[in-house]
C-alpha cells in the first residue's frame, strides 16, 4: 500500500436543518480496503454519495493526488475514477451481462458503440474479479451474488481507482458474501482502492484494512487493522454501556407448545418441488437456504404474493387461496419483505407508514382519531428505535430507517403468522437486539414466526427451529438449541464443512413427491 492519494477534509451535508454530516474528514490510501460503520442515520450514505458526486457538499474539500477536485455530478466523480456500487441492484434486465458491465461507458469507433469492443471491456473486467460469467448470458438468468458482481465489474470497466460498496452482501448467504469478499481483496491487492459499509461485522472484520467510525453525522473514529474486532466495531455503533443490551442471548429453550398456526403441505410452484413444514403458536422458525434454494419463493406463496402451482397453505386452519395478499391479510399474515423499497409508500410521512397496516383501529364508526393513531405509532417507533418527527416523509430517512418502520408497521396489528424476511437487512447492531427482542415478544403472544434470512447468525439468534431448502426440497429440520452456523452451512450445502459436529437432521424431504400425496409433518417438521 502506498500514501494517500485521495483526501476529504471537512465536508459538511446537511437537508434543510437536517445536518446528514459535518466536519467529515476521509484520507485513503491505493490498495486500501477502508471499511465504514455507524448506526443506521449516522450519516455514512451521504458521506459516500459526496466521494461519488451525487450529492454536493455545503462546504469542505476533495483532493486528488493534491489536486483539489469537485463533483457536480456522478459523472465528475467517475471521470475521476471513483465509482459508487449501491445497495440496489441497478441493473437493465433485458440486456446481457456484457452489455450491463459497459452500461453508459459503451467503447465507440467513430461515434458507433462497438461490440467488439465493449465485450472485450466487459470480458476483462469481469476477469479481473474472477467472476467466470458469459458475457452473452441474460443479466436476469443470474444468481444474486452474481449480480452484484455485475455491478462490480461495471465499476471496474470503467478504470475506477476508487469503487464504493454499499452494503454490498446485504442480502447474500455466507458462501455468496465470501464471493464478494474475495473479488474485493484480489482488485486491492491491484491497487484499487474501496470503501465498504457495511452493518456485517464479519465482512468488515475479513475484508477491511482500516475503519472509519461514523456517529450523528461525525467521524468518530478512524481505526488501524489490529484494532478491527467485533468489540471495537459494536462500540461504534452502540455505546459501551449497551454492548450487553446490542447482543443478546438467545433464550436456553423458547417455550414451545402451541397448537399449529401455519400449516404448508405439499407446496409447489418456481424451484419448489413439494414442500411440507407447521409453525406452531410461539414458535419462530427459520428458513435457510442459497440462492435458487426456493426459501424466496416460499416466503412469497405463503404471503399470497406469489401464486403456487399446486399444495395447500393454510393459517389457523383456514386454506389461504392462492397468489391472494389480501385474503392472507385478513387471514393474519403479516409480511415484511427482505426488499424495502416493495415495501414502503415513498410519498407518505412514517406515521402512515406504520399506521397502515391497521387503519381501523384508529377511529371509531368511521371516524378517524388521529391522537389514538399517534400515540399508537410513537410507541411502535419507539420499540424499534426509530427516532424523529412521524411526520418526515418516509424517502428522508436512511435505508435502516426505512427497514424499522417497515418492521414497526407489523407490530401494530394483532396478526396470526408475522413472515419475516431479511427482518433486520441494513439495520444496525443496536435496532437490531431491540427488532429481535420484539420478535420474540410477538411470538410470546402467540404468533407463529416464519423468518427468510441471509443472515445466519440471526437464524442461530431468533429460531427455535431451522428448516434448510436445497434446490426446492426441505433437506433439513435443524432443533434451535446448540444450533452452530457450521451446522447450517453444512445442511445448506448438503456436506459438512468443518470438523463441527453436525446436530442430527430429524428431517430428510424427498425431492419430490406427487401433488397432494405428500406426508404431513408434525409439529416439528418430522414427517410422519
Ligand atoms: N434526501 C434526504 N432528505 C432529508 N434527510 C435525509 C435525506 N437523505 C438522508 N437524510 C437524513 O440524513 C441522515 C443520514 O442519513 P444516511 O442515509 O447518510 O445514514 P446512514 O448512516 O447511511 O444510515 P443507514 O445505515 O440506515 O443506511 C438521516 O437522518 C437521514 O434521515
């Protein structure tokens, strides 16, 4: 690694009387792999989108190998070889891998893009991440972390010295994340500086040379490699007399013994291949699985989001129809998707946000009472940490922000099943002890919990029970108690990856099973 060659100093931001970040101080080295962490609205974003031209500072300055730089634009930023990868996937599905990676930077030959060209732009770049992807494939036909490295690659076709990362393994299992985290060790080591937020602390602690601490919109910290550990960074997002509070145990045995709320039998449909599971009162269980193993989907027909192609999906005995939200609603299935932006209502305030989900509620005879709404949505804000006036609009708030309001939305309604997916997906370390402790509380009550997470620690945290998907087949019921996440890996992928001792599965699904002759499974997965 060599001396600093980009250099912010006192960059300040700030929405109306909203200061997002002040006084932000960044130096980065070729080569570096600089991590950012802080809890959700730190500021962390918005210090990103004005490295990468898509904001403009009030006031501070950039320097470039000395030379004072400004962005007006992205396109500033880019020519100056610093390219923002967002959380989002950004990516145009009707054109192929090839023609996504040089997407706005397409080689000409007298005014003409050339194909030739802009394949062999897309070709290297997608070699330089050792991402072996056909350049002709359909950006759709992808896996997500696939994807993302896509995305990646864009950056790269474009000679950035610079890439920024946003959460780039938000939403990606272990295997997938290690994928990205390879490709970005491999470039720095060319010389290619990044920076990379993330609220994973693995990554972080794997990938990241440096750490840039940010907290209520300061720079708080700047830390060194050999001060990169899991205490170091939870410190920075939750004070240190909450580190207990921001990682709690999960309960010895959660108690368990409620009658079956969610019965699936036999569910087909996309990759699944006759899938059988209950959810009992109080009980939360998870579902894991790689990309393609048909968790999504699960998730999706039983919400009634996506229809199913045959099996039978029923709540508190009652048969959900297929491919129907609204019934599942009314049936009480509460969802809260891994993807945000499905999610919420960009043009409304958070009150109406949270309140939606239970209008009736708050008025009488068709009379609406907006003080029992308020003191209604307050407190759900305040159970998941959410902070600042209701009446923001919902667009203003950080991504994590977002992500609570979503999740505090579900809290308000007296619901039978509450199906989580990717629940605390770019949710800080703090929000998400309190969202857990929440899901818990809910379950208590008598809920059955079904969680879709990426995030193994989280499954090993919140479940009693892991269901593990492989190719659209239950291959795995896993008992929540001594749960490791080598256990799971290893079920994931069909293979111990370790020397751990792997819990017996008490569950082995056939890979498929004739329409409506399937088993029924008991109360805990096991087929009868
Ligand atoms: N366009 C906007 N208008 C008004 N306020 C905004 C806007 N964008 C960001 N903010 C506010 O600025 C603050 C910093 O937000 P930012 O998105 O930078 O946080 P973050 O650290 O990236 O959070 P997260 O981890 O949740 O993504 C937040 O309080 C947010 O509500």
């Amino acid at each position: 690694m060599s001396g600093p060659w980009f250099e912010a100093s006192g960059l300040h931001k700030q929405f109306g009387s909203m200061v997002a970040i002040s006084e932000a101080d960044l130096t980065l080295r070729a080569g570096e792999v600089r991590g950012v962490v802080g809890p959700n609205g730190a500021g962390k974003s918005t210090l990103m989108q004005l490295v990468a031209g898509s904001l403009t500072p009030e006031h501070g300055e950039m320097r470039i190998d000395g030379a004072p730089v400004a962005f007006r634009r992205p396109a500033d930023a880019i020519a100056a070889g610093i390219a923002l990868v967002p959380q989002e996937m950004r990516l145009a599905p009707n054109l192929s891998v090839a023609d996504n990676v040089v997407l706005g930077n397409e080689p000409r030959r007298y005014g003409w893009v050339s194909a030739r060209r802009s394949r062999q732009l897309a070709e290297r770049a997608l070699d330089r991440l050792g991402a072996r992807l056909d350049p002709d494939a359909a950006v759709t036909s992808l896996s997500p972390v696939d994807r993302r490295l896509v995305m990646v690659a864009r950056a790269l076709a474009r000679d950035a010295r610079l890439v920024i990362l946003d959460e780039p393994t938000a939403a990606l299992a272990p295997q997938e994340a290690g994928a990205i985290l390879d490709a970005v060790r491999a470039i720095a080591g060319t010389g290619v500086t990044f920076l990379y937020v993330s609220h994973r602390f693995d990554d972080i602690e794997q990938v990241a040379d440096a750490v840039t601490g940010v907290r209520d919109a300061r720079v708080v910290a700047d830390l060194p490699k050999d001060k990169i550990n899991r205490a170091t960074l939870v410190s920075l997002v939750s004070p240190v007399d909450e580190l207990s509070h921001a990682v709690p145990p999960r309960p010895a045995a959660a108690a368990v013994a409620g009658s079956t709320v969610l019965a699936v039998d036999d569910l087909t449909g996309g990759p699944l291949q006759g899938v059988s599971f209950r959810v009992a009162s109080g009980e939360i269980v998870g579902i894991a699985g790689l990309s393609g193993s048909g968790a999504d989907e699960v998730m999706a027909m039983v919400a009634g989001i996506d229809p199913r192609t045959g099996g039978v999906v029923s709540v508190r005995e009652k048969i959900l129809p297929s491919g129907d939200r609204v019934r599942a609603v009314r049936a009480g299935v509460a969802y809260v998707p891994g993807n945000r932006t499905l999610a919420v209502l960009p043009n409304h305030d958070v009150r109406s946000n949270v309140s939606i989900s239970n209008l009736p509620a708050y008025g009488k005879w068709g009379v609406p009472a907006p003080q029992r709404e308020t003191a209604t949505v307050l407190e759900l804000t305040a159970a998941v940490q959410l902070e600042g006036a209701l009446s923001r609009p919902i667009s203003s708030l950080s991504g994590g922000n977002q992500q609570k309001a979503v999740f505090a939305r579900w809290m308000a309604r007296d619901c039978a099943a509450l199906l989580l997916h990717d629940p605390t997906a770019g949710v800080d370390v703090r929000a998400r002890a309190e969202i857990h402790q929440r899901v818990r509380e809910l379950a208590a009550t008598g809920m059955a919990v079904l969680v879709v997470t990426t995030d193994l620690p989280e499954l090993i945290e919140l479940c009693d029970r892991v269901l593990v998907l492989d190719r659209g087949a239950l291959v795995a019921s896993l008992p929540g108690d001594g749960l490791t996440e080598s256990a799971v890996l290893a079920a994931m992928v069909s293979a111990p990856l370790d020397a751990a001792p792997l819990p017996a599965p008490l569950e082995v699904a056939p890979s498929s099973a004739p329409l409506g002759s399937a088993p029924l499974n008991d109360q805990n997965g096991r087929r009868s």
